[in-house]
C-alpha cells in the first residue's frame, strides 16, 4: 500500500476529485433506474418533480446522467494526467527526482503507472455502473450499440487514450494551467474523432426490419425503395408519399402504395466486432502518445 | 505611470500563457461571430425573396404561413448557418465563467503555491495593496476582451434579427451585451478568493469551477424570483395562429393557469393544489376532461408571466449591478483572507 499513499499524496486533490466524481456518478447511476420506477408509479413523492427538473428541459434524467458520464470520461484523465508531470517541472523538483531514479523511464512509468491504476478503478467502476444501467434500461434486447462510448470497454479506452494525452501534453508544455486549458481543447477534439471513426472498417450492410427497431444497431445512412422494391431518391419518395397520401384522402393509405425506408448501418449482434476493433486502434492511439511522452521526458533539457 | 507598467509588464509575464489562450479562444469565437454576421447578412441580400420576413423570427408572422416550395433549400440553408452562429452566442454566455476559473483562480494562489508570496507581502506597503495591483492588470484585461466579445454578440445577435428592436427584446438576455462583460467582474473576483482560500493552483482551479457554478445559480434562481414579482401577467391561447409580439419579445418568467379567481399558479403548483389541467380549448382556457370540454367547465386560463421587451435595458442594468456587486463583494472577502494568511 506504499505506493497507492504515496501517489495520493503527491496529488491529492487530483486524486479526491476524481474520486468525489466518479464514485458520485456511480451512486446516481446505481440508483437512478429505481428511482425513475418508484417517480412512475402512483402515489409518487414530491420529490420526484426535482429528478424531472433535473432532466427537464434538456432531457430525461438518464440521458443527464450519460451526458455526464461522458463529460467524465475525459475531464477525469485530464485532471490526473495533467499534473503527473507539470507539478514536478514547475516546483523543479523533477531533475532531482529524474537524477535520483535509475532511468527517467523507469520513473515516468512508476509515476504515470501507480496514477493510471488508480485512475481506471474508478473509471472502471464508473463504466461498469453505466453498463448496468444501459442493461436495466432495455432488459430484454440486446445492447448492441446503444450507449457506446459512455460505458463500459468502449468508455474505458476513450480515458485512458484522453490520459496518455494529457501526460504528453504536460510533458510538452511543462507548466499545470496552459497544459489544463490545451488538453481541454485536446479532449474536444478527442471526443469529436472517435464519434466520427466508427465503425472502424466494419462495412455496413442493408439493416432488416427486426435489427433496425431492436437491438440498436450503428446506422451509417438510409435510403428509399419504391413499393416495387426499386431504388428511389428522397424527392421521389417525397412526391410518392404525398400522391399516395391525396389518392386516398381522407382515409390513410395502404403501405403497399408508400415507399419504404431503408437504413444500412451494422447490426447490434455485431457490436463486438466494431468494439474489438475500436479498442485495437485506441489502444494503439495511446501508447503511441505514451511514447511520445516518454522521449519527451527523457530529452527533456534540466530546468 | 512607470510604476503601472511594471505591474503589467509583471502580470503578464506571471500568466503570459494563460493570457494569450485566453486571448487566441476570444479572438476565434469573435471572428467567427463576425463571420457568421456578415455570412447571414450576404445570405439574406442574395436571396430577398426567399429569407424577406425571416429576420423577425416569429415576430408578427402567422404560424400557419409558409414559404415558397423554390425557398425551402434556401431557407433550410438559412437555419443551419443560424443555428451554428447561435452556438457561439452561447459560447459568449459561457466565456465570463470560463474567465474566472482560467484567469481569476491562479491569480493568488499561484503565488501561494510557489512559495513567493510571503516575500511578496514582505516587499510591499500592504498586503491589500499588493493584491489590488496584482488583480488589477489581469482583471482590466479580461474584462476587455469580454467587452470585445459583448460587442461582437451584439453585431451578431443584430444580424441574425435585423427586423427586431433587440435594445427592447430580450432574445438571448445574459448571451450579448454589458451583461457578459458585468459577469465576469463576478466571477474574476470570485475565482481570485477561491485562489486565495486554497491557495494551491489545481485545487483552486477545480473548485473554483464549482463555487462560480454555484454561486451564479444561486444569483440566477434570486433574479427570477425578483423577476416573478415584477412580471406582468397575460393570457395565452395556444390555439391562436399567431403569438403575441409580447411573448416573442418579452422575458416569460413563468408559465401556468390564470385560475377563475385571477390568481396565476404554475402549471406544478396547479397540480400540487389538486388541479389537473390536461386540456387546452378555444380562447386559452385549460378544462381537466374531455367531459369539461363538452360541459363548458374550465378552471381557468392558459397565462403566463412576463416582462415586455421595453424594460430589457432596465434588466439588464439591474443584472450587471447584481453581478459587479457580487464581485466587489468576493474582491473584499479575498482581501481579508489575504491580509489574515499565515504566511506559508
């Protein structure tokens, strides 16, 4: 347990606030579906209003509570990963530290290591938390792609990616304030690649009726078809809807007569297929950036 | 005049990174104000017979009129250009908060942290002394840059509704104007005493994120009750094609039932009292059932609070003042927690 005090103490308010988020979003997550049940129910307590504030007017509490999870996601490997390196180079203290370990590797590895442990426990537990919660929100459909990024191994890889950046950026820039306000940007730019990477080489494929309304597939794009099954443009199935819809006014028409939407996209049986591969290419991501940290420490000039 | 220049020279060499991000992120998002100005703008003069009347927004149009089929390109166009460009309104918003935790928070507690700051004291007349002169460079510089980006706002708030008086319009209230300037005296000041409590940089940063968060909440939730009991109360019919100018206008405080005896409850106090108002008629009046409906009993009308565009100006100065007190205010409590340290 030397090590794990001796990490909290050369950053404890890094380390308790993360703490303080990642253990606080568990508890709401933990307990948000059965809150949400007993609001439902008749008879409901007036407390209830406030968790329907609390989503409203943005959205449901448990689309709130994903949002801040993902918020989470990259302000916590920001807030530890930063400091790991600025703190040493600011108070000058890392020369002497860097002089006193065997190789400067062997300490950015003890120093960034013991931090990141502690960091994907509570990530981790976090993620696990927004699995169940994905879990009891659809408990009898496959997740497939619902939630993918804002739980579990997909949430994981994202942190400890935005992590590794925050390292190197703090290795770079040396100094706590700018290295937080760069790896700000850096984690918008971070969590707009990864939305638009998906789905990692994985081709899409005409989605059928059942894997488009459950299982929450990964839609790439949609198209029509004619009710003869031939392709069709949307201004053409614009002005077929509205024939259709005049022909038979004031009665509905027939779904024989309408065009029918088409979506392609991966299924979410497949969902393991495009999470393997996006952990591959995350997990690489990240240690190229270790390894950018790394030669920067160690060509990095005495201060 | 020497003196000053020193201090500013000082100051800026103490957050020399921390000023020029600051001044790179104001400088991108009023440029792109600007742009997206001047894009609208164009948009509007190519295309007049397509976006004429659009730049009222709902002002005086009924809803049940539309465009032209040709038009719906264009005007689609139209929208997400605006709705990109009304991003950074909320960006404008967001900027004086994100000033106090980036500029205000390390102001003392940087200097606490690296141990200089009992020198510091020790150098100089008086510890208030010393701290007025180490704010004031950083605080006048922020501030500048977020008048920069209030007047930007404005330009761009004018382009998006060139047909709108927006000097009596409420339309994005807090995203343009003194406004955003007055709030981040605030939070500059509170984040200098969150700095100067903690006294280590991450901590006050972090916490200083939260205690701004927080304390503008509070200050937010204070207004509108202030705002409730000036607000005028109307009736709605949300049957009716077209909204009053008023409400388009107009600060809407709050929405609820003006109830048979002329007393208006929000829609959750209404519940709370027993009252279910489910359903809307002709003329705005709220029944509980389709049974009431048919029986002519309602229990009221649809209302709600608000306070017409004409005193936006009155508004808006009453919030900045609200604003540049509160700053005032965590400016002196940092001075005592400033005078009181220990030296560390």
């Amino acid at each position: 347990m030397t090590w794990a005090r001796l990490t909290f103490r050369l950053q404890p308010s890094s380390i308790g606030f993360v703490a303080l988020v990642c253990l606080g979003l568990t508890v709401l997550t933990l307990n948000l579906p059965s809150m949400l049940a007993e609001c439902g129910s008749p008879g409901a307590p007036d407390n209830c209003r406030v968790i329907h504030l609390f989503g409203s007017p943005l959205g449901d509490a448990v689309g709130m509570t994903y949002m801040a999870i993902g918020l989470a996601m990259y302000a916590v490997p920001l807030v530890l990963g930063v400091p790991i390196l600025t703190s040493e180079i600011e108070r000058r203290t890392a020369m002497i530290a860097w002089s006193l370990s065997a190789s400067r590797m062997r300490w950015l590895a003890w120093r960034a290591g013991s931090v990141l442990v502690v960091g994907l426990l509570l990530i981790g537990v976090m993620a696990l938390a927004a699995e169940w919660m994905a879990a009891a929100d659809a408990p009898d459909t496959d997740l497939g792609f619902a939630q993918h990024g804002a739980r579990g191994i997909s949430l994981m890889t994202r942190a400890g990616l935005m992590f590794a950046a925050s390292l190197a950026v703090g290795a770079v820039v040396g100094r706590l304030l700018p290295s937080l306000l760069i790896g700000l940007a850096l984690a918008v730019g971070l969590s707009m690649a990864v939305a638009v990477l998906p789905p990692y080489g994985v081709e899409p494929t005409e989605l059928t009726a059942a894997e488009t309304n459950g299982g929450s597939p990964f839609t790439t794009g949609g198209a029509y078809r004619a009710p003869d099954g031939t392709p069709i443009s949307h201004d053409e199935a614009a002005a077929m809807n509205m024939a259709a819809f005049e022909e038979y006014s004031p009665d509905l028409p027939p779904d024989s007569v309408l065009p029918q939407d088409v979506s392609y996209g991966i299924a979410g049986s497949r969902y393991f297929e495009v999470l393997v591969r996006e952990s591959a290419v995350l997990v690489g991501a990240t240690v190229l950036v270790v390894g950018i940290a790394a030669a920067v420490v160690q060509r990095r000039r005495p201060e | 005049m020497t003196g000053a220049l020193t201090w500013a020279r000082l100051s800026y060499r103490q957050q020399m990174w921390e000023l020029l991000l600051v001044v790179l992120g104001v400088a991108g998002v009023t440029a792109g104000m600007l742009w997206f100005a001047n894009t609208l703008t164009a948009m509007r003069a190519v295309n007049p017979e397509c976006l004429a009347g659009i730049g009222g927004g709902f002002l005086g149009v009924p809803m049940e009129e539309g465009p032209a089929a040709a038009c719906q390109a264009i005007i689609g166009q139209y929208y997400e250009t605006e709705s990109l460009a009304s991003q950074l309104l909320n960006v404008a918003w967001a900027a004086p908060f994100g000033m106090g935790v980036i500029l205000g928070a390390p102001l003392v507690a940087r200097e606490i942290d690296g141990g200089t700051a009992p020198l510091a004291w020790s150098l100089s007349r008086s510890r208030m002394g010393w701290l007025l002169r180490r704010i004031a460079y950083v605080a006048l510089f922020g501030l500048a840059l977020l008048a920069v980006m209030a007047v930007a706002s404005e330009l761009l708030a004018a382009a998006i509704l060139p047909d709108r008086t927006l000097d009596e319009d409420f339309t994005w209230f807090g995203r343009r104007g003194l406004l955003v300037a007055a709030r981040g005296v605030g939070a500059i000041m509170l984040g200098v005493l969150v700095g100067a409590i903690i006294g280590r940089v991450l901590p006050a940063v972090l916490a200083s994120a939260f205690v701004i968060a927080l304390v503008f909440i509070g200050l937010s939730l204070a207004q509108d009750q202030l705002n409730q009991s000036q607000a005028t109360l109307l009736r709605r019919d949300l049957e009716s094609a077209q909204r009053p100018d008023v409400e388009v206008t107009g600060l809407a405080v709050a929405y609820g039932i003006e109830t048979i005896d002329g007393e208006f409850v929000s829609y959750n106090e209404a519940f709370d009292r027993g009252l279910e108002p489910n359903y809307s008629g002709v003329g705005g009046k709220v029944y509980e059932s389709e049974a009431d409906i048919a029986a002519g009993r309602f229990i009221g009308h649809d209302a709600f609070l608000v306070i017409p565009g004409e005193r936006y100006p009155e508004l808006v100065l009453r919030d900045s003042v609200f604003a540049v007190f509160l700053g005032l205010t965590a400016l002196a409590a940092a001075g005592v927690v400033v005078v009181r340290r220990r030296p560390a």
